[in-house]
C-alpha cells in the first residue's frame, strides 16, 4: 500500500495550491487592454470568474459603433459554472495532499489540463463570435473587417492597440498548473528505476523566475510593408526604410513608418515613459535590422522625403551614413536633438 501512496512536502504543496486556487474565487482572472488617441489611459475590461468587470460600460458604448453586441455578465453560463468547477478543484487539491494516493494526483493532473485547455477553447469562442458576428446595421462598417481580440498578446484593431493577458486569477491558475506538473513528474519517476534524478526545488525555482526571464527577453518585430499600419498615423507601411518601433516592457510592439509619428507619439504621452522598454530605427542600409535609439547614427535631409516627412535616415555606423550623405546633402543629428521635450 505504501508504494501507492506519496509523502513529503509534495502533500503540503498540494495544500497550498488548494488555497490558491480558493483566492482565485475573488480577483479577475484575464484582462483585455485597449488603448487608443482618444483613451491615452486605456480601457480594461476585466473577467472574473463570476462577472465582467473594469471599464465594461464604456467599452459596450464603442462595440454598439461597429455592430459587436454589448457584453453583459448574464449572457454567459461560463460565470454561473466557473466558481463551482474552480471550488471543485480546490477540494481536488485539498484531498489529494491529505489521501496522498498516487492514482488520484494522476488523474488530478488529466483532469486540470483538460479543463485549463477547454477553458481557453472556449474563450477564443466567445471572442470569435463577438468578433465576427456583427451588426450589418451598424453605424461604423469596415468591409472584411472582424474584431476579434487577441486569445493572448497584442492585436491591432483599427485604431485600437488590444492586449490579452491573463490577470492575477490567470497567473495563480498557471502556476498551480505547472506545480502540478512539477508534482506529478516527481512522483512518476519515483515510481521508475533507473530514472534520472530530478531536482524539484530547483525547477520550481525556475518556473518562478520564469516569468521575469521571458519579459527581458521580449524585443522587437519585423516591420513588414503592405501588412503593417503605423500605429500613429495609420497609413498602411511602404517604405521600410524609415521605420521605427517601440516595445514596452509588457512586450507590446507599436509600430512607426516615420521617425517623426515616433516622435509625435512619444510627445503626445500616448504611452508613459515608465512603459517603454526599448526604442528602435530601423537601418536605412539594411532595412531588415532594427537599432537601438542610443546606438543610431542619424540623418536628416530634405531629399531623403520619408512617408511623413520626418526625413530621417538611421544608420548602424558612421561610414553607412557618410555614403548616404554624399548623395542626400543633409545634416547629422543625434537622437537627443529630435526628442527634446
């Protein structure tokens, strides 16, 4: 019976998570962020596990524009099961570290992934359907135009920035997921011989460091012309050449075709300093690199003529610039003289 049967820290762990998951009951568990010129602070629309929460008034004004139907928590059945299933879990957790019975984590573990996955089939869903089923009657109609958010990222939608992003519900809910995880491996291997070892601390470790680790890695995307819209002006992009990008430290890209709509967006306050994480130019010679700001070689000539006139080439060396220059009479200036407040 003992070889059934798992003991240890893995037990109180499955505790914890059993709290954990009883805290998820009462904070938003997803968020969907938009941002737009007229909105410099963003709409939230926050998704408990019961009810719709966050700036969800304003946000159903907007959607009667472009036909989408107003979001209301009582057309969803998703908020009258979900508190139950979450409750259901928690005591899942709760009696497995108390049995501590090996069959039982096991299928703990089929059952939680199985829901986690329904659960986000069933929320790309509900966003295709308000995306996609609309109001041929409404006073804003774009023809082939659909607004569907993103399941998780961003997402342009006309002039709306939207950002999917599991909120403080979400996280706890990924994080019992893959101590979950972590639990069941630990207890399969130790169920196997000749199995190597394997360091549960240390992987818990990482997966808590995880999160911070991704975020430092997040940089910048490709500007594509003819696919990309600047996220200023609007205007589809043309002419790669004098493209220019931000991302912030959530990893959300906005996208420039003209050092001067960079510029104007930074001046408008359109997004706070504190959120930039980094500011790219894209190479004039080599239009497939994008440089830091603090690394340009920068210059401005009237004959360049860029898309909006900013009429700013970066270059990634001094000699680039100084070939360029020879044949577009011009100035060098540094990134500093162009942001001045």
């Amino acid at each position: 019976m003992k070889a059934n049967r798992f003991n240890g820290w893995i037990r109180i762990i499955l505790v914890l998570c059993a709290a954990a998951l009883v805290a998820v009951l009462f904070v938003p568990m997803w968020r969907i962020e938009l941002s737009a010129p007229q909105y410099p602070e963003g709409l939230v629309m926050l998704i408990y596990p019961d009810k719709l929460g966050g700036n969800i008034d304003i946000i159903n004004g907007l959607n009667h524009y472009i036909g989408m139907k107003t979001l209301h928590t009582a057309d969803f059945i998703e908020f009258t099961v979900l508190p139950y299933i979450i409750a259901f879990f928690a005591l899942a957790f709760l009696l497995v570290g108390l049995s501590a019975k090996k069959k039982l984590l096991y299928l703990l573990f089929i059952l939680f992934i199985a829901f986690a996955v329904l659960a986000m089939v069933d929320f790309w869903r509900w966003e295709y359907n308000y995306g996609h089923h609309l109001n041929p009657d409404a006073a804003i109609i774009v023809p082939g135009m659909a607004y569907q958010p993103p399941l998780l990222g961003y997402k342009q939608l006309l002039n709306f920035g939207a950002y999917s992003v599991p909120a403080k519900g979400g996280w706890i809910f990924i994080a019992v997921a893959v101590v979950l995880l972590l639990c069941t491996i630990k207890i399969w291997r130790g169920t196997k011989k000749n199995m190597p070892a394997y360091n549960f601390p240390v992987h818990l470790i990482a997966f808590i460091l995880l999160p911070g680790i991704t975020s430092c890695a997040s940089g910048p995307q490709p500007i594509t012309a003819g696919k990309d819209n600047c996220h200023f002006c609007k205007m589809g992009i043309s002419d790669v050449r004098f493209g220019a990008e931000i991302v912030t430290g959530k990893g959300k890209v906005f996208k420039f075709d003209d050092t001067h709509c960079l510029l104007e967006f930074l001046k408008k306050h359109e997004i706070s300093t504190s959120a930039v994480k980094n500011t790219y130019l894209v190479n004039y010679s080599e239009p497939h690199q994008l440089i830091l700001v603090d690394q340009v070689f920068l210059l401005k000539s009237e004959l360049l003529r860029s898309p909006m006139e900013g009429n700013i080439a970066a270059f990634d060396n001094s000699d680039s610039l100084a070939k360029i220059q020879q044949l577009n009479k011009g100035n060098r200036v540094t990134w500093n003289d162009l942001n001045k407040p």
